[in-house]
C-alpha cells in the first residue's frame, strides 16, 4: 500500500529478540529461516519515536525490516544526489543485519524532474537518472541491504496495471538490477510489489523473473468488502497466486516476500475492530506457513500514523501513535517464535473444510494451531491421547498467557462418565494453541454449535 503524503513515506524496519544469534559478516539470507517484521515510516519522514518503537519491536522477536529513501528526497536539485541521514533508517538497518535480520531497501516513487506526471521513469533520460539514483543509494547501504527492491506498488496507479505498463516497468528494472548489483554484489534484487493476481501475471508475462532473486506481493484484501476481505479468502488467493507464478517459471514456485498485508483498525467503512484485527492476524501468522514459497512476511505497519480514529490509512499499526501496544502486537509477539522457527507437517482433516488445525514443531514440542471460519457457529473438538501416560499440555489464544492441561473430562452436559484420556477445546474465530508430546493424539470427535459472535445491535453497549 502507498501512503501518499508529502514526504512519499512507504515502509520500515524490524528487530529481534537479544536472544537471537548475531549476523555474519555478510547480509546473506538463511535458507532454513522465515523473516517476520512490519513495516514504519522512519526512513522519509522520521515519524514516530524510533527508540520506543525499536525496543517493542525487540520484545516482540521480529526479524526483518522494510524501509525507502524516495528518489525525490536523494535528488533533490535535478542532476545533484545527495543521501541526507536522519539517523533512524541507518540505525534499524545496522541492527537487523548485526543480528543476523533482513533488512528490504526500496528504490521507489517518480521524480518530478524526469517523470510525466511525477508518476514512473518511462522516457530513456528518467530511466538512466532513476539507476544513477539506485547505485547512489545502494552504494550508501552496501553490505547492510540484504534486498534492494526496485519500486513499490507499480501496479497502484489507473493505467499501470496493464501488459504494457508493465513490460516498461521490467525495462526499468533491466537496466537498475545490474547496476545496483554493480555497487552492492551481496545484495539480492526484489521486484515491485504485486497487488492482485492479474497484476501479477501482467509483471512475469512482462520478463521480471529473470531478473529478480524474490518477488513482493501485496495481497491485501481488506479493501474487497464482506465475505472476500478474511484470512480465508486470502488463503485462497495466494494459492492462485502460486499457479500464477508456476505458470510463468517452468511449473516450479519462485521466493516471495509478502512486504505489506494488513487489516486497519479504523472507525469507518472500511475499518475493522481492534478484536477482529487480532483475530486476523492471528489466523494469518499461523497459516503462512503452509505456503513454502513465501520465505517472509511483513505487517503494515507497525504504528498508528495518527490518532484519528476515522482514518482507513492510520489504523493499521500493531501500536497506537504514543506507542501503547494493541491487542494485535500481543498476537504478534506470542506467535512470532512459532512463525520464525516451527516447522509447518500438516493439517489435520476434520471433515470440515471451515475447521483448521494445523500441525507444527516447535522446540522439540507439537503444537496445534486451531481455529474456524464460522460467523455463527462454534465447533468443539474431541481429542483422545492414547498414550500410556499422558503428560499435560499447555493451551492459550494466541496473544494470552497459557494454561496447563491435564488430560482427562467428564461430559456433564451429555451425562457421560469421565475419560482420562481426551480433551475437549472450543474453537471460534482466534486461533488456539495446544503445545506438548502430541504423539499419540487424535481427534475423537467434532460438532457445530450455532453461537452468533455478536450481540443484536440493539443490545450493542
């Protein structure tokens, strides 16, 4: 998504636990690792208080960081580059890459003395004066960057969706990829950010492949009204995405980065509950996974822009302006460890295709992800353990302290006798985790009770 305001703002930057181990000498990506992060404005427009925002970010064990230094605001006089340091963006980006992060450096936005309308470089001058730009920038963050991504949104703008407007996006990026690769030979080359599927098709039927390392994409869908706009429908999407993309690349998937998806908070048409928000990305985090193409994800954003609770554009933040923590942040910094580094095996079918549990590994430990897409209707889950000795488990929403468990429950409801072996869970909209020696557990029973999740408006408080 592109804030248009005066200072062109985009995206951002992340930190990691101090428990994470330190980079390497080189900015290179870790196969066997996700990178979780959000995004800020820090590197235009200085917006917010970046210390208070950098130690949330820390307690909340994020790994990567997204952030730009607009062509505008580098080239200043036509013909004249100069890269002012505020101090932030150069400060986030030296500490994801000490610990070992990611760290995503757009090249993005027109420039007023070269593009028609201040929109994108077409002309053989803006083009040559958009690289001379790149390498200026990407000199100045060589062996820190571990991306550079040439554009943000290209798609964004009515009549840049098209075949043609991409295929001059791709000259674009055929004459800056080698020449950023030129100043930074560490770095890796990402692609402008896809919004939609066609938008999608347009840029790889273009060429873009075959010279990027990872492509972005935007897949939000907040903005698609009732019944399109859920995590379930953007599950959906992504996995058209993926044949788009198989389509294009020989029938093999290629590295994506999804470097901006989110759900605003905002009190309007197009905004959602601070709950719903939560439950969002709750469901999100634990269901990204299930995609091995994407290696990272990234929030937007990570503040509040402002304190107006009317704005779409303002609300998307897992913190409010003055940096008091959400209940979104609380569901970011409990599943950002199984995200990072659990291992994704399966999803347990259930016989209903609205009822989810996913099964992960995680320090040694099983971990079931559960919840349903119902509006309406709750769904109980039977679990039996036939394990001699069952040990007990932990069970928590996500974003909640947990509990221990131990295995055994009587059905009072039914007037059944007590089974020491099974448990019973209650799933709703927020994904609950179960966590311990899952080995010899399997689900014994399932039922739909109708539950609205709301109260009629006329007993609203």
């Amino acid at each position: 998504m592109r804030r248009v305001t005066a200072f062109f703002i985009a995206a951002a930057a992340a930190l990691l636990l101090p428990g994470i181990a330190g980079g390497t000498e080189k900015n290179e990506l870790r196969e066997d690792q996700f990178y979780l992060g959000a995004c800020f404005h820090f590197g235009s427009s200085a917006t917010g208080d970046v210390d208070a925002n950098l130690a949330l970010f820390e307690q909340a064990g994020l790994n990567a960081g997204r952030d730009e230094r607009a062509w505008q605001f580098v080239e200043w006089k036509k013909g004249e580059l100069r890269y002012f340091k505020n101090g932030l963006i150069e400060r986030m980006a030296a500490r994801l890459h000490d610990r070992g992060g990611c760290f995503i450096n757009i090249l993005c936005y027109g420039h007023s003395g070269y593009c028609d309308g201040g929109r994108t470089p077409k002309t053989p001058e803006a083009i040559e004066a958009f690289c001379r730009y790149a390498e200026f920038v990407a000199g100045e963050l060589r062996g820190v960057a571990t991306f550079h991504q040439v554009w943000n949104e290209w798609d964004a703008h009515p009549g840049t969706d098209t075949l043609e407007s991409h295929r001059e996006y791709v000259k674009l990026l055929a004459a800056a990829a080698p020449r950023i690769r030129a100043v930074d030979p560490e770095a890796k080359i990402m692609s402008t950010s896809a919004t939609m599927n066609y938008k999608l098709e347009n840029l790889l039927k273009a060429g873009a492949l075959q010279y990027v390392d990872a492509l972005s994409l935007h897949p939000y869908v907040s903005w698609r009204g009732p019944g399109k706009d859920t995590v379930e429908f953007w599950y959906e999407l992504m996995g058209r995405m993926d044949q788009t993309i198989r389509k294009y690349n020989h029938g093999k998937s290629f590295p994506v980065y999804i470097t901006e998806i989110g759900w605003p908070a905002s009190m309007n048409e197009k905004g959602y509950t601070e709950a719903t928000q939560a439950i969002y990305a709750a469901q999100l985090l634990c269901s990204i996974r299930t995609f091995p193409f994407v290696k990272g994800l990234l929030w937007y954003d990570f503040q509040n822009d402002n304190s107006l609770p009317e704005s779409h554009e303002a609300n998307f933040g897992l913190i409010r302006a003055d940096t008091t923590p959400k209940p979104v942040y609380y569901v970011f910094a409990d599943l950002s460890d199984l995200v990072r580094n659990g291992k994704f095996l399966r999803r347990i079918d259930v016989g209903d295709p609205k009822v989810w549990i996913l099964h992960y590994r995680l320090h040694g430990d099983d971990v079931y992800a559960m919840w349903n897409y119902y509006p309406d209707r709750n769904t109980e889950i039977v679990f039996r353990n036939t394990a001699p000795s069952p040990a007990p488990v932990s069970v928590r929403h996500a974003g909640r302290p947990a509990v221990t468990m131990q295995w055994g429950r009587r059905d009072w409801l039914r007037k059944q006798p007590r089974k020491t072996n099974e448990l019973a869970f209650t799933l709703r909209g927020m994904p609950l985790l179960v966590q311990g020696d899952l080995s010899k557990v399997l689900p014994a029973g399932v039922e739909s009770i109708p539950f609205p999740r709301e109260l009629p408006q006329v007993k609203q408080p």
